[in-house]
C-alpha cells in the first residue's frame, strides 16, 4: 500500500492540474480579463495568461516520468503554494477580485478554495516524504 500512496497523490494532482490548465485555455479571454483586473497581477497578467496553464502541464509531464516524481511533488508544493498566497492576500489586503480560476474551482469562495489548496498542499508533502523514503528504501515483493 505505501509504494502506491506517491502514485495516487500523483494522479490526483495530473487530474487537478489538466483541468485547471484547460479551463484556463478554453476560456483564455476570460481568464485573461480576470488577471488584468486583479491588482496584484494587472502589470504581468499578459505573461502569466500563459505562464500559469504552462506551468501546470509542465508538472503533469514530470508525473509522468518516474524519475521526476520528486520534482513534480516539489513543484506542485511550490504552485499551490504560490496560489494560496496569492488566495490570502486577496482574502485579507482587497476588497472583490474575481477568480481567475477555470471550472468547477471557480464556484468556491475564496476561503474555500484556500482550504482546497491546503488540502493540495498537504498531499504535496505526503508525495515528497513518500518518494523520499521509497528511495532510501527501494520496494521489494
């Protein structure tokens, strides 16, 4: 059971990530729209448009791969990190900023989807100690 704790963790985040990745795509116009009206991101929204769905592909890519899991485990921690930053200081320094988030993710509120990313975040870290300790104890039959 414990070899397949990081893989299932793993495909939780492949699933989370490509539905994230192409709610953002499908409906660039509106995402873009909701970058440029957010005062933290305004200045860069252009860039990030393309750089936040990029990012999440590119960890699903390294899911992929068995020999990237632990980077993938990282930069998952280090996305959803960055996203629940970004959640706290919209919940705490502004007033009403829409979600730029795709999908089913953009019917939570605010608080909601912080507590979703803390669940991701904590999944991340599962995935990390995991893959550690599979390496210092590779899995025998």
């Amino acid at each position: 059971m414990y070899y397949f704790v990081p893989k299932i963790i793993g495909l939780l985040f492949i699933l989370l990530f490509v539905y994230a990745a192409s709610s953002k795509l499908l409906a660039f116009q509106q995402f873009e729209t909701q970058l440029v009206k957010s005062p933290f991101f305004s200045a860069y929204a252009h860039w990030m448009v393309w750089m936040i769905p990029l990012s999440e592909l590119s960890v699903v890519v390294l899911f992929l791969f068995q020999k990237y899991l632990l980077l993938a485990f990282y930069s998952s921690l280090f996305i959803m990190t960055l996203f629940s930053l970004y959640i706290y200081l919209v919940l705490n320094f502004s007033d009403s900023i829409p979600c730029a988030c795709g999908g089913f993710l953009s019917n939570l509120g605010w608080r909601e989807h912080f507590i979703f990313n803390m669940v991701f975040i904590i999944l991340a870290l599962i995935g990390v100690i995991t893959t550690h300790k599979q390496r210092l104890i590779p899995f025998s039959k």
